[in-house]
C-alpha cells in the first residue's frame, strides 16, 4: 500500500492544501477527502489521476468536500470515462448532486462517466475497488467518519476530523499507519484532537506509525521543534508530520 500526502492542511492555512490522502494498493487507488483546494494538487502528485477508482469523504466540512467539483469537471475535460465511487456519510449523493448544481449547473449530464454513490455505516464494513472498509465515529461538531482500509496485508487508519473515541481507536487496532487529525499541540479544542492525544491513540491501538494532519496554521508553522518534542515522546511509534507531497510506502 502506497499512501501520497496531497494535502496536510487545516481549513484555511495560506500555505498548505487541506488535508487529503492518495491511497494505493495494486491497481486500485481512493482518495480519501477533497476539500476545496486538492484537486490542482492531485493532479500534481497523482501519476495517473484519470485511474482514481473512489473518492471518500469523512464528513460535510468544506475543507474536505467542495474539491469534488473541480475534481469531477476537471476528470470530464480530460475525457475521463471510468466509473468513479463516491462513498460517505448519509446523504453524501444529495450533497455532491447540490454542490455540483452550485458549482457547474448541468456539469453532471455532461460527464461522460458513471458515478456511483455508497454511504457507509460505522459497524458496517464491505469490499469495493480491491479495498476492504471499515468506519467508527470520531468525536466532531458533525458527524465524521474514520476510515480503515485493508489491501494486500496492509491497513491505513484515517481520522478525518475530530478526537478519537473507543470506537476509533479499536478501529486503527494494529493498523501499519494510522493517520491523524492534531489541530493544537495540547490545548482542549471542542471537537479536534491535539498532538498528544493523537499519539497516544496510535499507541493504544498498537500502530506501528503515526502521521500527524491538520494542525492549526498557527501551531505548524511557528511551533513545529515543539511538537517535534512531543513525537520524540513516544519512541516505539514512528510518529512524523507529513509535507504535501510526502509518500510513505506500508
């Protein structure tokens, strides 16, 4: 399993796109969130972007939704004809269909390939583009999902957004890499989760990294020696905080 950092932003960081994961395993790829500044980076990191079998959104944020119609508009100007999968919450084909009739009126009667919609369930798990899926809820101010996938022996843990719960830390349970939101560094942030609390749930569950996402512009870019500190902290994980960009082979 191949994981690409498109973006490892927070919501309005001048610097860094929002947080987005290129999943890889095989010939099967998922992007896991796309938030209103991922599309131009995906086509920067991806190798072959037209391929991407699904698209996952772990809850209805802009920063990790209101990429997809550049991403679907782009897909058909580049003649795009393979069926992409679109999972998520609830409600997720209602939404994408509202965003796109805001975004590009009648865009999607144009697009020249089918999009399929699955919602996920936490507790429910299923197979689909050479991946297994399973969700549990994380502790947000709208419901989230966080994501394991499961390929060729290897397992991803995405948290979207919000602090872990029981649910999601035996979701991540001996997970290869566990990737996680660390919006502070250790301030109490209603429905976010900080630095420490994100390393000790990858500990708890037993994984063997620990990428830390989504940090506050402000913490990133002025205190990073300090949360540096605070990975050094826990030295039987291989904790790290990825750049847009970054690869980590599982």
């Amino acid at each position: 399993m191949r994981v690409t950092f498109v973006g490892v932003g927070e919501a309005f960081d001048e610097r860094l796109p929002n947080t987005s994961l290129l999943v890889e395993s095989g010939n099967s790829s998922i992007l896991l969130d796309c938030g209103f500044n991922v599309s131009c980076r995906l086509w920067e990191h991806a190798e072959r972007p037209l391929a991407l079998d699904a698209v996952f959104i772990s809850h209805f944020h802009a920063d990790h939704y209101f990429g997809l119609p550049a991403l679907l508009v782009r897909s058909m100007e580049e003649k795009r004809t393979k069926r992409l999968t679109i999972l998520g919450p609830s409600g997720i084909e209602s939404r994408v269909n509202r965003l796109m009739e805001l975004a590009y009126s009648n865009a999607l009667s144009r697009a020249g390939f089918e999009i399929f919609f699955i919602e996920c369930v936490p507790g429910e798990d299923f197979k689909h583009s050479g991946f297994r899926f399973r969700f549990a809820l994380n502790d947000h101010s709208m419901p989230c999902l966080a994501i394991r996938l499961d390929a060729e022996g290897k397992s991803l843990y995405y948290s979207g957004d919000g602090k872990p719960t029981d649910a999601t830390v035996d979701l991540a349970e001996s997970c290869d890499l566990v990737v996680h939101e660390a919006f502070t560094l250790d301030e109490i942030t209603l429905g976010h989760g900080d630095v420490g609390t994100s390393l000790d749930m990858a500990r708890k569950s037993g994984a063997k990294a620990c990428a830390l996402v989504h940090m506050k512009r402000t913490i990133r870019h002025t205190m990073m020696a300090m949360i540096r500190m605070a990975v050094d902290t826990q030295p039987e994980l291989n904790g790290f905080v990825p750049e847009p960009g970054d690869v980590f082979e599982l």
